[in-house]
C-alpha cells in the first residue's frame, strides 16, 4: 500500500509490476517529469496509475484483448499536447542547433510510441473511470468522455491533461462505440 502524503524525495510513488523486476518511480522522479509542478494529490493519481499497471499485467497480453483495444483509437491521430512538446524543446536547450533537430524528432516518436502501448491507454482509460469516482460495473457514456475531453485538464491540471490528451485526440467518431464498449466491458 503506497500512501502520498508526507512523503520524502525518495520515497516510492508507484511500482510496476510487483513482485517482478518492474519500474519503481520514486516523488523525486515523478516530480522531475512534471517540472515538478504535482501535489499531494497528483502523486495520488500516479500511484494509482502504476498499481494499476501491477494489477493488469500485459505481459501476455491475449490477441482478442489488443484486438478489442485498438479497434478503441486510430493511431493515425495521435498528437501530444502542446505542452509536451514545447517540454521536449526545452530539454533539448543546451543541444546543438544542428543536432536539435533530429533529437527532438526522435524524442517525439518516443513519446508517441510510450503513448500508444496497451498498457498505458488502459490505465488512461482506468483514470477516466478514477475521475469520475465510478465503480467497475457502473456504465461510461459519450458524455462522460465529452466531459473529460473538456475539463481533465482544467481540474487536473497541465501535467495531468499532456498525459491523457494523445489518448483523446486517438478517439473519433468511428472508434468512440468501441472506446465505450471497451470501458464498460474491461474490468477498469
């Protein structure tokens, strides 16, 4: 059991897969990803994201669950946030112009790719579930997903709205009836 409040630099906010040689994010790393603009209750959402990735491991993750899964999104779609990318550019600050470039591109691809892992949308799709306080079994709606696309980032704040927006812009029309079907269906 983690518990955010008080905690130290070192302490662990999240595990990945317990019991196995997972990634442990400690407040101090959490905080540097973020610029370190979290509290004590964004530090609560991140523990929750990674035990989520504990409970649901995709290590062996079956063909009729990615199937079900990314027919949810058109990865074609993907964009980050703005923000992310302005992150990306001013990490890349002290790099050469002319090196600034390709790294920057590269480093888009990356996040992109860390974006569309199973994984990672799951537990995005769990933190819609979080933010409206639902229990498994009660029922996600278009208007419960109009709404998050709306104000997630305004309740929750910059960091919290470039993690969930490539997720969003992935969902259209065509792919929102499976989003829903997924989200209702997956124990989330």
């Amino acid at each position: 059991s983690l518990t955010m409040w008080n905690t130290t630099d070192n302490e662990v906010v999240g595990r990945n897969y317990p019991g196995a040689p997972g990634i442990m994010y400690r407040k101090s790393y959490v905080q540097l990803m973020s610029d370190g603009t979290l509290n004590d209750f964004d530090l609560q959402i991140a523990a929750a994201h990674e035990k989520g990735h504990g409970l649901r491991s995709f290590e062996h993750e079956s063909p009729w669950i990615r199937e079900q899964l990314f027919s949810c999104f058109d990865f074609s779609r993907i964009k980050l946030h703005p923000k992310s990318i302005e992150k990306i550019l001013v990490d890349l600050k002290d790099v050469p112009f002319w090196k600034r470039r390709i790294r920057a591109k590269q480093e888009v691809r990356d996040l992109q790719v860390y974006f569309l892992q199973s994984d990672e949308l799951i537990e995005r799709m769990s933190q819609l579930k979080n933010y409206f306080g639902m229990q498994a079994g009660e029922e996600f709606t278009h208007e419960h997903l109009e709404y998050a696309r709306e104000h997630y980032g305004t309740d929750y704040g910059n960091f919290w709205d470039r993690q969930l927006y490539p997720m969003f812009t992935m969902i259209t029309p065509q792919t929102e009836p499976a989003f829903l079907k997924f989200m209702n269906g997956f124990p989330l």
